[in-house]
C-alpha cells in the first residue's frame, strides 16, 4: 500500500514561507519609510509647485524643492525610519554627506527624466513627476538601507 503524501503539512509549508517574505519586507522599517516618503513627496511637490508659479523654470523649480524636500528626508530617515545613532559629529557629517549624496545622484535621474519626458517629449509635468517619484522613492530606499543607515555603523 502506497502512502500519499499530506497536502496539507505542504500547504502549511508553503503559508509559513508567502508570510516570511511578506514579513521581510512589510515591517515596520518599510511602512515608516513609505509614510516618510509620502510626507517627503508633499514637501517636494508642494515646493515644486510653489517655486514654479513663482516663475521659477521647471528645472530650476524642481532642484530648489528637491534641497527642501532632501533636508526633511533626512531628519524623518534618520530619526524615525531607521532610527540611526551617530557616535560623534564626525559619524553625523559621514551619513549626512552620503545621504546628500545618494539623493544628488536620483536628483540627476529625475532631472534627466522630466528634461525628456517633458522638455522634449511634450507629456505633462506632474504625471511624470509623479511617475519618476515612485521610481525615485524606491533608488532612495535602497541606498539608505545598504550605504547610510546600515546597522553596521
């Protein structure tokens, strides 16, 4: 007599497994991240719009938010999202110089993609802002995670 194996222990199995990657990543960290992005993206919006119906140009607008937006971005990541300690104002210089500096470099991916999309290609400014928001929201993440905020500071 041949034994079938117990669907459900497999079942089981495969439940524990979906819900430990859905634990990795939906915790605390990320859903905090994603509030602090979404009050970050208000800052930057709001400054953008701000700036821009104030004359200023669409890239020129887009920068001065962007200096808003990073320097509240930093205060919120650091104390909330992942709640990182600096031994000495060295260390505290060190995160905010790479912080600053992973943001310059997504600054210059959305810089290049509204000059494309909107510039040259004609699409709507805030549909592609908000599209290169997302994309951006996503690069800032990885970069504070793996480079300025790891735990092995």
């Amino acid at each position: 007599m041949d034994k079938k194996p117990d669907k459900s222990i497999d079942e089981k199995a495969n439940k524990l497994r979906i819900i430990n990657i859905i634990k990795k990543f939906i915790n605390r960290e990320t859903i905090a991240y994603g509030i602090a992005g979404v009050m970050t993206t208000l800052v930057n919006f709001i400054s953008y719009e701000t700036f821009f119906r104030l004359g200023l140009s669409n890239l020129n607008a887009n920068a001065l938010a962007w200096v808003i937006a990073v320097s509240f971005a930093y205060i919120v990541n650091k104390i909330n999202v992942f709640k990182a300690k600096s031994k000495d104002i060295k260390d505290e210089i060190s995160k905010l110089v790479k912080f600053f500096g992973a943001r310059l470099v997504t600054l210059g991916v959305e810089q290049v993609g509204m000059y494309l999309f909107i510039e040259r290609l004609g699409y709507h400014r805030l549909l592609v802002k908000a599209a290169l928001t997302g994309f951006v929201i996503v690069l800032n993440y990885i970069f504070s995670k793996l480079f300025i905020f790891n735990k092995k500071d």
